[in-house]
C-alpha cells in the first residue's frame, strides 16, 4: 500500500478539506448575502446636507442621485451668483460624500473590515 494512503480519506485525509471548502464557500455566500442586504439599504436611504446656515439643502439617494434641491430665496441675489452656485456644488457634494461614508459603514460591518479587492472599500 502506498505511504500516507487510506482507503476512508484517500491520500492526505482529504476530506477535512473538503468540508473547510464547504464551510469557506458556505461563508463566503452568506458575506455575499449580507453584503447585497447592507448595499440594498445603503441605497434605499437619503443623505441631505445643508450649507450657508440652511439655505441651501441638498438630499441625494444611496445610489448618488440628487433626488431634492431646496434654494431659500433670501439664498438668491442676482449680483452674487457664484454664491448661490458655490452654495449648491457644497450642499450636494457634503450629501454625496454622505451617501458614500454609509456605504463604506455598512459595508465594513459585513466585511469585519477587510479590504476585498473589488469592492472599493
């Protein structure tokens, strides 16, 4: 008989391995699930940002879409319009950086803070 062979695990007791496979794929899966769920929320959620003490409000979508623009008319002066246009670009950027600190969250609390690559984490 060959060295290291037995007639119930083959060569090397290969199935140990075989269920630490089962059991990684098993986990892998269920990070796969978790992570579609947390993604699913993330995305589902708004993010709103004012800026220029509250007139100008900004609300945007988990999936980076600028869903509400709320502009005061006290915000509106027609000699300063790059005012209200740097008040804007803030507003909605502050909401999109929001929306991308969730997701980064909501991810790492599936992942237990691995960087996967892939992910953009």
């Amino acid at each position: 008989m060959a060295k290291g062979y037995s007639a119930r695990n083959g060569f090397g007791g290969g199935g140990g391995m075989m269920r630490q496979q089962q059991q990684m794929q098993q986990k892998i899966m269920k990070m796969q699930q978790d992570m579609a769920k947390a993604q699913e929320e993330a995305e589902s959620a708004s993010y709103a940002a004012s800026v220029g003490g509250g007139v100008v409000q900004a609300t945007v979508s988990g999936k980076k879409e600028l869903t509400s623009l709320v502009i005061k008319p006290e915000a509106v002066d027609p000699e300063d319009v790059e005012m209200l246009q740097d008040l804007v670009i803030s507003a909605v950027n502050e909401a999109l950086r929001q929306a991308d600190e969730a997701m980064e969250n909501s991810m790492k609390g599936v992942t237990g803070g691995l960087n996967i690559p892939g992910l953009g984490l």
